[in-house]
C-alpha cells in the first residue's frame, strides 16, 4: 500500500486537487501503515464518503448514499484490497454525471427504481433496507435472465451501475494495486520472469 | 527530409498546419488514469455513450481526430472512409505504433508477380540502401532472419517476449507460421544521444526520452539545431504559386492565429502533409497551366487510394488465469510478429498477404477494460472481483494487416461545393473494398482462430461473410492511407518520377506516403523515411547541379 500513499499526495501536488482529495490521500497513508484493521479501515472510508468530505455534485445525499453502498455491493472489501467506495468509485460517477443530464438520469431513474421496488418488497427504501433484503434484490437484476417484465429497468439499471462502479474502481489507485499491475515504471531492462513462464507454459496445451 | 537537407546544407523553411509540440508539457507519458478527473471516459461519460474525445486512449500524443472543428471532409454517398489528422510538429509520428517493415523485392513489382495493380519504378536494391540508413539513424529492434516477406536490415536487438507472446509463439511453431522477434522503432541501446528504451510501453503517449522514434524528436528537433531551418507553425497550406515557366516560386499558407494569407517564395518545393492532404494541396493549386491541379496532368493525383486492410480477433487464454504478477511493460507494442508466410502460395483466392500483430499482457488498468468480462460474468460482489483479477493479463489479441490493391472506385478528390473555415476546398472520398480484401480479412479470420485456438482459447465469433460492418476495418481506420500522388516512369500514368521529383514541375517533390505506387501489408513509415531520405539526396543534388 506504501506507493498508494505516495502517489496520492503526488497527485496533490498538482495543484488540481481540492482539500477533499488530500483528505482522501491522507486517509490512504494511514491505511498504507497497515495498522487499521480491513473493516475499521473500510468504515472510516464510508464515513469519509457518505457523510463527511464529498458533497454530490449530480444526486441529491440520498442518491449518493444509495449508489455509495450499490458501489460496494459490487465492488466489495475482500482479503485483497478495499472496496468501490473507498476507491472512490461513486464520487467519480457523480463527477460524471454533474455533466451529463442523459447520465444523471439514468442513475436518479435507476435509483428512484429500486427504492420503489424495495419499499414493495420490504416496506423501506433501498439503503434502508437489511442486508440479506438488498442483496436479494441485487440476485435477481444482476442477471439479463431477468431483463423482461417488471424487472426489466432494474437489470438494465444494474448493467449500467456494475460497468461504471467496475470502472471506478479499477482505475483507481487501489483498483491498480488490487490487479497486481507493476508497470509504468522505468527499468533499464526488461525481462520475464521465468516462473511466470513456467506456470504458463505447464497450464497451457504445450506443456512444459 | 528536413534532416537530410540541412546536413547537406540546405535551408530549409518548414510550414506546419498546427502549434509547435513541446514534448515535455504535451508528452503525458507516465500519467494514471485517476489523474484526470473523467480518467478517460470523456466528459460526462461519453465514451459510454459511444463517443469518445480520445480516439486513441487518454494522454494518446496523436494530438488530432477523425474530425477537426472547422476543417471537414466529405464522403461520397454509400462509401465509408474516416480520416485521422494531427495537426502539431511531428504530426502522426508522435504517436504511431513504430512498426518498422521493410517492403520485400516482390512488393516493388506487384504487377509483374500478379497481374494485378502496377510495378514500381524503383526496385528494392534502389531503396536498401536507404533502408539502412533510416534504421541505422532512427533505431529500429529486429532480427536476422531471411525471410524473403520480411528483409533483415540494421537492427537493435528486440527485448524478450513476453509470457502471452511465447505461448503466440508456441501456437505459431505447430502451425508451421513465422513468429519472430518485433521490429520496432525504439531504441534499446544509446542511439545518437537518445538513451535506451525504459520500457514503460507508452510508446503512443509519446516518449520524454525520445527512446522512440516521431520525426519531432528524432529529426526536427536536431535539424533545428543547425540553424539552417526556419519553422512556421500554425501554417495551413493552401496553394503553390508557379510562374510562366511552370516552377513553383512560393507557398501560400494561412496563418490561423491572424487568419490572414501569407506567402513564402522558395526555390524548390517538398510537399509532405500526409498523402491525401498533400493531394488536396497540389489539386488546389489550379492555373492556367495547370487546370486540373498541379502537377495532375496525368489525372493521377487523388487516385489510387489504399489503405491496410485491417481485422482483429481475440480470445481469453485460460493458461494465463492468475499468472504470477510481474512487469510485463515492455516497448509500446507487441515484441513478437508474424511475417506474411504464404508469398509462394498463389491459391489462396486472393492477391497479396497480410502481417499478423500480438497484443497482450497485464496493460495499465483503465475504465472500459472489463465491460466485456462484465457482461459475460453478470453477477457482482466478491465473487465478480475474484473473477475480474483472475481473467486480468488473460486476453490475448491479433490483428491483421494486409494488402489493399487500388481499384478505381477508391480515390479522393476536390469537393466543389465544400470549404474548411479557411476557405480552402475540401477533400471527397469515395472508398470500396473489393473481394480481394474480404477474403483476405476471412483469411485472417481462420489464422487467427487457429492460432487462439492452439494456446487454449475459445473462439466464438463467426468469420466475415460480407464487407459492411463485418469485422473488416473501414477504409482509413488502419491509418494507411496512401498512394494518391504516385510515382512511376510514365507521366501519362503518374504524377512524380522515381525520385518523387513531379513530371512536369521540376523543383516540386513529395516526401510522404503519397508517391507510394503499392500498399504491401508493411506499416509504411519506415518507407517513407527510406524514400524521403532518397529524394532529399536527389534535390540537393539537383541543386548542386543548377538544375533545380
């Protein structure tokens, strides 16, 4: 984690960055110590984002807070690395959609949808909702199978939220650590390593 | 071009139709995603919405577009064509994919081979020698190898191939197909002052080290160096000016800061704005000489159009599922490729042949890479991004790029009813393939299955059955586009001589890929390099001698 720090603040120096991003930075490094465990670290991400440093630009704070916990629905903490919100997948959307009403719309429609629907199916809102409630929701739009009938804006919502979330997260600094990518660097030569050249040869139809 | 006629003491006035580059503040070579704030998703996410303001990925140094505000062109109706412009010192150099080929001895006589297109007027042992040169001057990896397709020339030595690449390799060997090591324009030792390659594969974002090769680091830059040359940027051509005696005495050009016209006499003109812009030029200069354009008495000029017949295949390779992370950076660009290996097959229902290229490895994670993994996946939670880290670094392409014989249904030409915001007559394009490039990208289609198939992949695409939106590329799209301004010893069939010099103007030269009289399925920049440093040669030489 120590070269996500260092790249956050980096990144500050630019000079394009707001007093939130540097909080964000801040934040990273203090995970980067390693000292937080995984779900405090996750916690104080989600306080960070829903409820303290980022103000939505395109979606009103319910909206946001519903994306925020659809974003690590999808994108989730796991043994690995930290999920979509604390990537800072959901502030990035709503960056995008401050400037576009077609995909605002699509993401208050597709929201306003699934507070509709969970209200039916369990009396509250979709962020209100518990969550084996949520998730069960989720099982059913995550899938085209189900993209006819009653659920068919849902499904076509959901394929929206997973690419964008996917997206943010994986072009983020802890999306790129969680891929293993350890390029972007410059060596003096380049070279493969050779176990990486064994296990793909011994899993390959040529053999070793 | 500029290179070579400065160090041969010429001075040389250099009208460019965009800014000056700087490449240390344009160059975004080392950038993340995240360090812009859409990351590459266009504003308000418009590369979701299907348009995208980077054609070629962010921080790409192409610097241009399939459009440019103000400046359009137009297609005939039912033909398709897209054009990519970089208007900025280095133009398309900065960014291009530094595939280096030689042309092979047969590429310089199609027609003698085949019957089909026309023969050069120069052969390959005209050109050798110059082939060394640019490589020996700009820096190019490859092998020696004696494969006829694919002649050796002065090479740097090709860094190794990469996991994906080898099992390529491997799937090659059993096939009976050439794989061998890249020939690139990147330079893996010190090469007249440049450093070596770092390796970062962002070859595309242009290169803060000059490691790789764009006509603005590499020859401009130095030329200017010796101040022999007088650089006009922001200069948009719009017309040579000759006298009664036909010799081209200046150059019109607009300057678009002040959009006011200027003109600069010279003694020689060397047009190279990119083949079919350097057409529009030369069939804008009308006179009373010259009714048709100049220089087109030949009614040549615009004709002739290719452009590489372009297809692409990919598949997941299930061996590489949860590789052993490593840098798998490398040069910008694949370091391995296929040569065409049927030249002797004459069987194959098509003419020509085409070159397959290797893409792979664990690139710099962006947005956009795994909407395909997405769909096909469904699902979410910790289950997908189990998934999504397991299938990163797992998709391997190839893509083809063939040979495209001119037919006559493929030219440009001056649009009469359609002026650029600076009034200049704008270009029409009409573009068909014909047969021989669908059967051609078919062909692909089945080597590349094969290939995929052999290291373990799934292949579920169907082949192309017919040339609209099947799979073939769009003429223009491969970025090829050349031959509009051929050479050849008849001027009743050409518009310039063998050394690129205009049948009828004696000090009017073309120095890029328009004088290219075939499109063979090798990158043309190399080429151009070789052929420019010819005629360089040739002018200086000429002037020398008081004949120009």
């Amino acid at each position: 984690m120590s070269d996500e720090g260092g790249t956050g603040f980096s990144l500050c120096s630019r000079d394009a960055f707001s007093r939130r991003e540097m909080l964000r930075a801040a934040a990273l490094a203090v995970l980067a110590s390693g000292t937080l465990p995984l779900a405090d670290a996750q916690e104080v991400h989600r306080i960070a984002e829903i409820e303290g440093l980022y103000r939505p630009k395109a979606l009103t704070p319910h909206e946001y807070r519903t994306l925020a916990a659809l974003a690590d629905l999808i994108v989730p903490a796991d043994e690995v690395s930290l999920g979509a919100v604390a990537a800072g997948a959901p502030a990035w959307i709503d960056l995008l959609a401050s400037q576009s009403p077609e995909l605002t719309d699509i993401y208050t429609g597709g929201i306003a949808w699934l507070d509709i629907t969970m209200r039916r199916r369990a009396g509250s809102d979709f962020v209100s909702a518990k969550p084996d409630q949520q998730t069960a929701l989720l099982d059913l739009i995550a899938y085209r199978k189900n993209g006819t009938g009653e659920l068919a804006p849902g499904v076509r919502f959901f394929e929206w939220a997973r690419k964008m979330v996917v997206d943010g997260f994986y072009s983020s600094p802890l999306g790129t650590k969680d891929l293993g990518y350890m390029g972007n660097t410059a060596v003096s030569k380049f070279e493969v390593p050779q176990e990486a050249i064994d296990y793909a040869l011994r899993r390959s139809p040529f053999g070793k | 071009m500029t290179q070579v006629l400065t160090e041969l003491g010429i001075q040389v006035t250099l009208l460019e139709a965009g800014p000056m580059l700087n490449p240390s503040k344009d160059f975004k070579e080392h950038w993340w995603p995240y360090q812009t704030p859409d990351r590459g998703m266009g504003p308000g996410g418009s590369r979701y919405f299907g348009k995208s303001p980077y054609p070629f990925g962010l921080y790409d140094a192409g610097f241009g577009d399939w459009q440019l505000e103000g400046e359009p062109y137009t297609v005939a109706p039912g033909d398709k064509f897209v054009w990519y412009r970089s208007r900025i010192v280095g133009g398309r150099t900065n960014h291009y994919g530094r595939i280096s080929l030689r042309f092979a001895d047969y590429d310089f006589a199609p027609y003698t081979r085949d019957g089909v297109g026309t023969d050069w007027p120069i052969t390959y042992d005209e050109l050798a020698p110059y082939y060394d040169k640019t490589e020996s001057f700009i820096g190019v990896t490859g092998s020696k190898e004696g494969i006829r397709s694919a002649p050796d020339g002065v090479f740097q030595p090709c860094p190794p191939p990469r996991v994906h690449e080898m099992l390529v390799q491997r799937a090659c060997k059993q096939l009976n197909i050439p794989c061998i090591p890249s020939r690139l324009a990147v330079i893996t030792q010190p090469t007249h002052g440049r450093p070596a390659c770092h390796y970062c594969a962002q070859c595309n974002r242009g290169c803060v080290s000059a490691s790789n090769y764009s006509s603005s680091q590499v020859q401009i830059f130095p030329a200017m160096k010796t101040g022999r040359v007088t650089l006009i940027a922001n200069a948009m051509a719009r017309e040579l000016i000759t006298d009664s005696s036909g010799k081209v005495v200046a150059v019109s050009y607009i300057d678009k800061i002040t959009r006011t016209e200027k003109q600069i006499k010279c003694r020689a003109a060397v047009v190279a704005c990119g083949a079919c812009e350097s057409s529009r030029l030369l069939l804008n200069s009308k006179s009373s000489r010259f009714p048709d354009g100049l220089a087109n008495g030949s009614g040549q000029i615009g004709r002739n159009l290719t452009d590489s017949v372009g297809y692409s295949l990919s598949a997941r390779i299930p061996a590489l599922e949860g590789l052993p992370r490593h840098n798998s950076d490398g040069m910008g660009g694949m370091h391995v490729y296929v040569p065409w290996w049927l030249w002797e097959k004459k069987d194959l229902g098509f003419p020509r042949g085409y070159h397959i290229e290797v893409g792979g490895g664990f690139g710099m994670p962006g947005p956009g890479q795994f909407h395909g993994l997405c769909a096909r996946h469904e699902g979410y939670g910790k289950e997908l991004k189990t998934y999504l880290r397991s299938q990163y670094g797992t998709s391997v392409g190839l893509a083809g790029r063939g040979e495209h014989v001119p037919n006559p249904k493929t030219y440009c030409e001056i649009d009469p009813e359609v002026v650029d915001k600076f009034g200049i007559p704008v270009l029409r394009f009409h573009f068909q393939w014909t047969d021989n490039e669908l059967k051609q990208a078919r062909h692909m289609h089945e080597t590349f299955t094969a290939i995929l198939e052999t290291m373990g992949g799934v292949i579920t695409r169907p082949a192309p059955k017919s040339v609209e939106g099947d799979g073939i590329s769009i003429g223009g799209e491969i970025i090829h586009e050349l031959g509009t301004v051929r050479m050849g010893n008849d001027p009743r069939t050409s518009a310039l001589n063998k050394y690129c010099q205009a049948h009828e103007v004696k000090n009017l030269f073309v120095a890029d890929a328009a004088p290219f009289v075939s499109n063979p399925d090798k990158n043309p920049t190399l080429t151009i390099n070789a052929l420019a440093w010819r005629t360089a040669e040739y002018l200086a030489e000429e002037m020398r001698k008081g004949n120009v």
